[in-house]
C-alpha cells in the first residue's frame, strides 16, 4: 500500500551511549499521522542525559509547510518547507508540537 498523508515520528538523536553524537533517530518515543492543519497530541520529550536531544522524524506524501513550536501554526512563518516522500529530521525543545499543511 503506498503512503498517503503525513507522519511524524518522535523521539532522541543517537543512541544510549556516552557519545551521543551520532545523527540517527535513536529510542523512539512515539508517533502520530495527524489530518492538516491539526496540531500533534504529544510534545517532545525533554532533553535526555542518557538519550540526548528529542527530535522530530517528518515524512509527508505531498509538499507541505510544518511548523514546531508549544503552539505551531503551519498557514504562518516561521515554518518549514518539507518535500514530498522525503524524510526530514528537526530538533525539538521539550514539549514542542507538529503542525503541518498541503504546500
């Protein structure tokens, strides 16, 4: 079945080791397919000593504008420009919420 609509995936940069420089998506925390222009459920984690920094996971089948923040409005800036079927990693601040719309 082909990917429609737009998921974001939670969770820490790295893995569970001391040098928690590695650019992956670590432990996952959790995930939602939310309908445009409706904000995400969960916030980010925070920051983690043993996991690291939370970040988002973005992948959505069309072009869309996604915004983060503790009230994200994805029709105004700032935003982020997220093409389509391309996974897109962002940094989050504890609590931040996903927004997103069709470009």
């Amino acid at each position: 079945m082909a990917f429609t609509g737009f998921r974001v995936v939670c969770g820490y940069a790295g893995s569970y080791r001391r040098d928690k420089s590695q650019a992956i998506l670590g432990k996952v925390v959790w995930s939602e397919a939310p309908a445009s222009g409706v904000t995400t459920t969960n916030g980010a984690p925070a920051d983690s000593d043993a996991y690291g920094q939370p970040m988002f996971r973005l992948r959505s089948a069309a072009d869309a504008y996604v915004s983060i923040g503790t009230a994200p409005n994805a029709n105004a800036e700032p935003r982020i420009f997220v093409p389509a079927n391309t996974d897109y990693d962002v940094f989050a601040g504890g609590g931040e919420k996903v927004q997103w719309v069709a470009a």
